[in-house]
C-alpha cells in the first residue's frame, strides 16, 4: 500500500491490513486500485515439500486477466479434485 502497510487478501476474498492499529488514515479500495503489483503466494505451505508453488509477483493487467478468465477459480477448483 502507499502508507507502506501491507494487505493481504485471503482465500475467501477478506481484506487484511496485518499491522493496522487504530483508526485507519488511508482508504483500503483507493489503495488497492492504485497498487501497480501484487504478490501472489499459495494457501497452503506444506514444509520440505518438493514442487510446492513459489509465491511470484504479477501487476495489475496480469491480476485482471486472471480474474476475468476466471483463471484464480479455476485452480482451486482443480486443486480440490
């Protein structure tokens, strides 16, 4: 975020700021919307296990593409088979 903060977004879609305290001084949406990139990580991180996803950096049009394709749903559906 712009104050520094980070936000985490979770895998049910609820916005995080991990080390808000207090009243907020910044609005989440404009922020959200004003970020460049974002940094995707995975849910579940078993430990020493091989092949496990690393969390990787996208920007917004790659974040937009994935949600329209529908792409972000379409893995957690696999990943549940």
């Amino acid at each position: 975020m712009r104050n520094g903060m980070d936000c985490v977004i979770n895998e049910t879609g609820i916005a995080q700021v991990p080390n808000w305290k207090g009243i907020p001084d910044f609005n989440l949406e404009e922020d959200l919307a004003a970020a460049d990139s974002f940094l995707l990580e995975p849910v579940v991180v078993v430990a020493n296990r091989k092949g496990a996803p690393a969390p990787r950096s996208i920007g917004k049009a790659e974040l937009s593409e994935m949600l329209e394709s529908g792409g972000v749903a379409a893995a957690s559906e696999h990943d549940e088979e």
